[in-house]
C-alpha cells in the first residue's frame, strides 16, 4: 500500500535501491524516471533526493554495493590452496553467488553503458580488481605448470563470460541441481586449462 503524503520520513535509502533494482531490471535505467521511482516506494518524488542527488546516483550505488559485496565475499571463501582447486573454488564461487543475484547480475552488465565517466571509473576499477582474482589464479598456474594458459588475461575473460551467462538461462527447480551444473562448468573450465578431471560424478575435479 502506498504511502500517504506527509510520511516521506519513513522511507529509507534502502528501500530506493531495492526498488530501482527491479525497475532498472525489468525496464531499464534509461526508461525509469524519478517519479516513476517515488510511485514505487510510495512517496512524492522530493523524498527521493533526501537520499540521492539523482538517478545517476542510484545506479553508481547499486553497481558499486554489488561489486563491493562480490569482493567481500570472495574475501570470505578464498584459501591458500595449489592453482587448479583455486581456480575449482573461484567457479563454484561465482556461479553460487550470481545465481541468487540475477537483478543485480543483469544490471551490473547491461547498464555499465549509462554510466556516466566518473562513477563508470568507479565501478570498472571494482570490476578489475575481481577480474584480477581470476587472472592471479591463471597466472599462478601458468608459471608452475599446473594449468595450461596460453594467455591469463584472456583465459579469465573468457572464463567469466562463460560463467555469469549461467544468469542467461538457470531456472530453480529445472533439471539440473545448482550443484549439478556447478559441477559440469567446473569440469569444463578446468579441462579446457589442461587440468584432468575425473569423469566419474566430477568427484575430486582438480587432480594435481
């Protein structure tokens, strides 16, 4: 139920980012307005700027709190371990984290183009520092002989491709388990980086 006028002090920035999400998701940044904004939230539109100076904001925001909790997380899950059960959990990582995201995975990727230079500066050096975990790994790989790249930069963009894509068609409750599927993306990335996986249910994929 909207909100009455006069009781604008209730919203939240949070609340704004929860609903620009869906809105920019489902209709694109360029499509949404600021009124259009305020009637989601159910507030009038001068509420809106309480918060944030425009909808440029918004989106630097939203961006910039996905790549920030992406990095976080990883911060989390990461461990010292040989290359390839690295680059294992890196897969098995970003097919886990983006499938429960696929909002912010969609407008992560296809409103980078809206950004204007300052806040696309911003959000693209969040985005290089990620890239870089996955080169990091490929290139230790690569210098102790354990996987087989030809070029770390390419390989992880490739990579990456390949595995936020997974966004493009997963459905819950389809015919693949999420552990299924990160089971097979696992056995073809590592294969295709020269790394032998057992063919039996993928078990122990990363022999080294």
């Amino acid at each position: 139920m909207a909100r009455s006028v006069g009781s604008d002090g209730k919203i939240t920035a949070a609340e704004i980012r929860k609903n620009c999400l869906v809105l920019f998701a489902r209709n694109g940044y360029a499509a949404v307005s600021m009124r259009q904004i305020a009637q989601s939230v159910g507030v009038q539109a001068s509420a809106i700027y309480q918060y944030f100076e425009n909808k440029q904001q918004i989106l630097v925001d939203l961006l910039q709190t996905h790549m920030e909790k992406l990095l976080e997380a990883w911060d989390a899950e990461m461990c010292r371990e040989s290359a390839p059960k690295a680059l294992e959990r890196f897969i098995r990582f970003h097919i886990r984290y983006h499938i429960k995201k696929p909002d912010e995975v969609f407008v992560s990727y296809m409103e980078l183009r809206s950004l204007e230079p300052e806040g696309f500066k911003t959000i693209e050096s969040l985005r290089r520092k990620y890239e870089q975990i996955l080169k990091s790994i490929l290139e230790e790989g690569a210098a102790d002989g354990s996987l087989n790249v030809d070029d770390p930069h390419v390989a992880a963009m490739a990579i990456l491709s390949m595995l936020t894509g997974v966004n493009t068609w997963y459905r819950s409750g389809g015919r693949l388990s999420q552990d299924r599927i990160e089971d097979i993306y696992a056995a073809m990335v590592l294969r295709s980086q020269g790394v032998m996986v057992s063919s039996e249910n993928n078990e122990e994929l990363a022999h080294v």
